[in-house]
C-alpha cells in the first residue's frame, strides 16, 4: 500500500485491459487517476468503481490520437488535482497484417494511435511534470517492439517506433537536469479484449490460442496485472534511476 501515494497519474486507453490494471493498481497504491479513453462506459464505470472504494479518480474522454484532446485532458488533470505526476501511455491498437497486404489507411490509422497518441502524450506530459518537479512517463511497447512478426507489419513498425521514442525523450529530458524519467514496457501476449478480439477474427480462436500459449516458454498468456506490477515500479520512486531502459515482461518470448 502506498507505493505512489500523494502521487497524480493519467492512464490511456484505461477501460479495459491493461491500462484498466493499471489505473486499479495506481488509485490501490495510492494515486489520483485519471482514466481517460475512447470508451467512455467502460471507462465511466471503472472509474465509479474505484471511486466507491474510497480513492480518487475521475474520467476524461480522449482520442490519444489528436493533439487538442491532449492539451485538453493534462490541463483538466493539473486543474482538477494541482499537478501531474505520472503517464501511462497505453492506448493502442492492434491487427494483422504483413507488409504486402496494409493499406496505406490501415497503416495510417494504426500509427495515429500507437506512435503519434505516445508522442503527443510525452509532449504535452512534459511542461506539466516540469512544473510538478518531475514525472515518470511509461509508455507501452511490446515484444512486437523488439522482434519481428510477418503478420503486424504496422504493429512491429509502431511499437519498435516507441521504444525509441522512449529513449529519445527519457535523454532530453535527464540531459535537460528534468527530473522526468521516461521508460517503455513490453509485454508479451497478455489475456485483453485486444487479444480476444484478434483470436475471434482468426476464425480459429482455440487452435490460434494454443500457438500463441506455446511462444511462450511459461506457456501461457500473461494476465493485465503481470504489466501493471512493472507499470507500477516504474512510475514509482523505486525507479528513480531508471530512465530510457526497457521492462519486459513475457514470459520469456524473446529469451529464446
Ligand atoms: P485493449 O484491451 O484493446 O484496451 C485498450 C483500450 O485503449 C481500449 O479501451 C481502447 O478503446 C482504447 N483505445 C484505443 N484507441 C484509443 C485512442 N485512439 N484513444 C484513446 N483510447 C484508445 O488493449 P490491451 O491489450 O489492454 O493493450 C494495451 C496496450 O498494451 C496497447 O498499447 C497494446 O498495444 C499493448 N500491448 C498489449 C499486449 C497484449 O497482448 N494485450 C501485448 C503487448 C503490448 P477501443 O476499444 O475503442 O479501441
């Protein structure tokens, strides 16, 4: 308990999946959260559940996508709690595709979400934490980021993109004496809506399940909070000399 207390967090795309165990996880230790998301049931409805548990947390609607919804949705968290603490950059999008057969929309419409959505949130993250005295950005890769599939061209491209970005960001920041640390997390195939959804539209979810369980050395898929425990260390000031580093939590998918 208490492992961001007094701390103010947003998390994206935290409706569902793993920003909604991350948003859980942050308020449980002790953080005011903003929820913000596309999504605005599901999202309204996390955010009066962790309300009824007695923490702090308020729901912004927000598409990561377009820049004015971002001045809109950090102006609001600093108006509404005084000051900006952390960032979970996790909305995202994923489908199949090889490089072949992407169209130029679908590859347009993927990279607005995952690159320019983590983008727009580092910039407009960064004045608000500087005026809080620092910050600690997570931005959500994937082993998608680190090695190649045939089938995610767009995905591989968007999330290989953030794990530099990320380190790009985490060294202007410390080479600029910010104390704003900035971090990507990669996770392996984790059991969300996201995957659910893609397993569905295979056509053969139980066959397609049971190859993805078998990259897995553990041989299963991980759970929302295997990722929000690694979220948390690093928005916490356990991490406080992590910066531009890479958490992965796969169950040993690119170990082999
Ligand atoms: P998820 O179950 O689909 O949840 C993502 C949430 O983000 C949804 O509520 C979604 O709303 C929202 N979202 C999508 N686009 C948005 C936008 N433009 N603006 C604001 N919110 C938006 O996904 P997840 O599996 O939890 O994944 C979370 C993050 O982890 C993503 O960045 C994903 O790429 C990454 N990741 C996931 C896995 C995995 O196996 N699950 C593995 C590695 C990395 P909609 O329902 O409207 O789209």
């Amino acid at each position: 308990m208490g492992r961001v207390a007094g701390k103010v967090a947003i998390v994206t795309g935290g409706a569902m999946g793993i920003g909604q165990a991350c948003a859980e996880l942050l308020a449980a230790e002790g953080a005011a959260v903003a929820v913000t998301d596309r999504e605005s049931d599901a999202g309204g409805k996390v955010v009066d559940a962790l309300v009824a548990r007695g923490h702090r947390a308020i729901f912004l609607e927000h598409d990561v996508s377009l820049e004015n919804r971002w001045q809109s949705v950090v102006d609001g968290v600093v108006k509404t709690y005084g000051k900006l603490d952390i960032l979970v950059n996790n909305a995202g999008v994923g489908w199949f595709g090889d490089v072949e057969h992407t169209t130029i929309e679908d590859w347009h419409k993927l990279m607005g979400v995952n690159l320019d959505g983590v983008f727009l949130g580092i910039k407009h993250a960064i004045p608000a934490m500087r005026a809080s005295g620092g910050g600690s950005i997570v931005n959500l890769s994937s082993i998608e980021g680190l090695v190649g599939d045939p089938g995610l061209a767009a995905y591989n491209a968007s999330k290989g993109a953030v794990r530099l970005l990320t380190k790009s960001a985490a060294l202007y920041c410390a080479r600029g004496g910010m104390k704003i640390r900035v971090n990507s997390v990669h996770p392996g195939y984790i059991w969300t809506p996201m995957v659910r959804h893609a397993l569905e539209a295979s056509g053969n979810a139980a066959e397609m399940q049971r190859a993805i369980e078998a990259l897995h050395p553990v041989g299963h898929l991980g759970e929302p909070n295997d990722i929000a425990y690694g979220v948390l260390y690093l928005a916490s000031d356990e991490s406080t000399f992590v910066t531009g580093s890479e958490l992965v939590i796969d169950g040993g998918y690119t170990a082999q």
